[in-house]
C-alpha cells in the first residue's frame, strides 16, 4: 500500500511538472521571445489606430470576416509572390484579440493598405458581384442606408480599419526594414530573412501605381477570348457594351464610357498593368500578356469611330491658347498628363496622347467637370468659343493610329 501511495504522489508530482513545463516551454518561453522579437525590430513609433479604425476592427470581428478572410501573409514562397512582405510579429503586437484568421475563402487582408479607394470598398460591401463577379462574400447591406453611397457610420469605421491594415509597415519604409533586419540578428535563420529577401511589401497584383511600365502586347489580339474576358471582368463596372453603366454605379469617378473614347495600344497596356491610381480602376498585371492584348482588342471595338472633322487654324489657335494658360499644369503642354501640378493631385490627369474622347464628350466633360476628380467645371470661365475651340485642339494630341 505504501509503495502503491508512492507511486500516485509520484505520478502526480510528475504530471504537475510536466504541466508547468509545457506551459513554460509552448507559452511562456515562447512569448518572451515574441515580445522581445517585437520590440527589437518594430520602427521606434509604430502607427496605431484611430478610434473610428478601432471601430471599425470591433466590427470586422463582430460581422465574422476573420472567417473567410486571413491577416497573415505566412513565410512561403506561394505568399509573398501574391501578397508580398511576410508579416512580421510588431505589425500584430497591438491586436487583441488577434483577428489573423485561418481559412482564405476570401483573399488575404495584411496589406489592404491604398490598395482599394473607400468608394469600391463601400460597393464591395454592399453588392460584392457588383465589382467581382465571382464572390461569394455575402452582402453587408445593412451597414448603409439603402445604397452604397449612403454608408452608415458602422460602414465608414469598418473601411476605415480595412484600409489601415499593413499601413504601419509600409509607412515605415526602407528606414523601418533596415531597423527590422537590424533587430531580427539572425542572418543564419532562413525563416526569419524571408521577410527580407524582397523589397515590395504589398505585392497585390490589382493594387493601382501612379508609374511603371508599358510591356508591349501581341499585335492582334484574340478577339473572342477578349470579350469573355471583358464580359466576366469588366462588364460590372463598364457595362456589357462598354458604356460606364454597370452595377457598380456608386464609384467616383465613374468608370470610363469606353464607347466614347479611343485609345492606344500604349495606354491600354499602361492601364491594364498599373490600374488607374487614385480610381477603383485596378491593375490586371497577372493576367498573361496574350490575355491583355486579347481584352485590349475587345476593348478597342467598343470605341465607336468618327470621322476627324476640318479645323480652322484660327480656331486651333484659339484653343492652343486656352489649353496653354488652363489646361497645361495638369495635363502637360503635351498632353501626356504630366503637368507641374501633377505631384499633388490625388488622381493622375487624362493622358490625352493615348486617350481621345469623342468631340461630344470633351465639350460635355469641359462644361460638367469629371465628379470625384480634379477635373473642374470650366463654363464660368471660359466662352462657348474657347470650350469649342479647346475640345477641338486637344484632340490633336492622340498617338493611337488613325482609324
């Protein structure tokens, strides 16, 4: 009996320790090392968030989007070629609970950051097919009033948050890397510098960038596999014949009427790799060249041609003066958009040499501004004539072939 009453406080002894240890090895040990790790490579004043992102991330949890969504981008090779930097400890530190989820039925939200504007956003959550097609994420109609231009103030902090994540890091910039890399010291542990071994922190394809480059597409592109591309990409915002009235109505500016405007093959594979920066415009740079030039054909039949009208000269000259003194800061004395104003405007002005308007549309955008763009009103300053005589002129910038 005794050596049987040995062997229980033995066992238990045993079971308590081995209790403590686990803890002690699987959480407490582990933590420090977090904690320390954190603090060593974290940038010196990390940015938090605001009260409406702290709302915003109360709602995010409450409405389960941490179900289908991950804030995670792990240490894998297949991440950080579709997201980009993996996530490093001090960009969670502050979250509790932690909202990093497990499943990605949706795509990963760790670099969420300037990659969507607050319009798409709002139409995301109100009608997701209304923007891409094939999500499954169900509707969140009840965090507006009625439409997607009218979100509620749950709607606001929610993007709010959406749009803070991955902020700190990329705000830190090369300065907050080097300090990580620096904290990390742990040049021999492959893990760890995978981190670092590239220089782009949000690798989204579709996230818009006000320059880059200009691959060369294929020469003729097919014409049937670009309209199914269209019709399944791009059709909810641009509509089925290309005329800016999809389902996505709330977006501002609104989409482009492709029908109303020409463009050259150029522009085209300017916008379909870098999107439209400052739009819900996105960038298509994982598609394949053959498939851009293929949706680049497609969109260039939707453009309805018109004959080039004669100029007089006295009207050419007429609008080279008013394009000289109001229209060149912005777009350029070119008209390649790249006016000595362009470094503070939020949107990029048109390139009017790879893009030309019908001469309608120039008048209409000339009297009626461009809502949610820089682009102003222009009838209270300028006559009939030089609004006529502009909207001729300007089209003599376009570099696209004659049609």
């Amino acid at each position: 009996m005794r050596a049987l009453r040995m062997s229980y406080i033995v066992a238990s002894v045993a079971g308590v320790l081995f209790f403590v240890l686990s803890v002690t090895l699987l959480g407490v040990w582990p933590a420090r090392v977090l904690q320390e790790q954190s603090r060593n490579m974290a940038p010196e004043n990390p940015l938090g968030l605001t009260r409406s992102e702290m709302r915003g991330r109360a709602i995010y949890a409450r409405e389960g989007c941490a179900y289908c969504h991950t804030q995670q981008v792990r240490f894998t090779e297949a991440d950080m070629k579709r997201f980009g930097a993996p996530t490093l400890a001090w960009e969670t530190r502050l979250d509790y609970p932690h909202l990093w989820g497990t499943r990605r039925i949706g795509p990963d939200l760790s670099r969420q950051y300037q990659t969507h504007p607050a319009d798409w956003h709002f139409a995301h959550l109100y009608s997701p097919r209304s923007v891409v097609a094939d999500s499954v994420m169900p509707t969140y109609r009840a965090l507006f009033n009625g439409a997607p231009d009218q979100p509620t103030q749950e709607a606001r902090d929610l993007v709010s948050y959406l749009d803070s994540l991955g902020r700190a890091r990329e705000l830190a910039g090369p300065e907050g890397e080097a300090r990580a890399r620096k904290g990390c010291n742990c040049p021999d542990d492959e893990m760890p510098q995978m981190a670092f071994h590239s220089a782009v922190i949000n690798a989204n394809a579709g996230k818009a960038r006000r320059e880059g480059p200009t691959p060369a597409l294929p020469g003729n592109g097919d014409i049937v596999r670009g309209r199914e591309l269209y019709q399944h990409n791009c059709a909810s915002c641009h509509g089925p014949r290309g005329h800016g009235d999809g389902a996505a109505g709330s977006l501002r500016p609104l989409p482009a009427d492709l029908s109303e405007h020409q463009y050259s093959p150029a522009r085209l594979s300017f916008v379909l790799e870098n999107g439209v920066a400052g739009t819900a415009m996105p960038a298509w740079r994982d598609w394949s060249l053959d498939d851009r030039a293929a949706v680049a054909a497609a969109l260039r039949e939707l453009s309805v041609g018109q004959p080039e009208p004669g100029i007089p000269p006295a009207t050419l000259e007429l609008g080279a003066r008013v394009y000289r003194d109001n229209c060149a800061q912005c777009h350029g004395m070119n008209g390649g958009g790249d006016g000595s104003a362009v470094p503070e405007l939020r949107i990029v002005p048109a390139n009017l040499q790879g893009v030309r308007p019908t001469l309608a549309q120039s008048i209409r955008v000339l009297r009626n501004g461009i809502e949610g763009t820089q682009m102003a009103v222009w009838t209270g300053r300028l006559s009939e004539a030089e609004l006529s005589a502009v909207a001729y002129y300007v089209r003599g910038f376009y570099q696209g072939e004659p049609r």
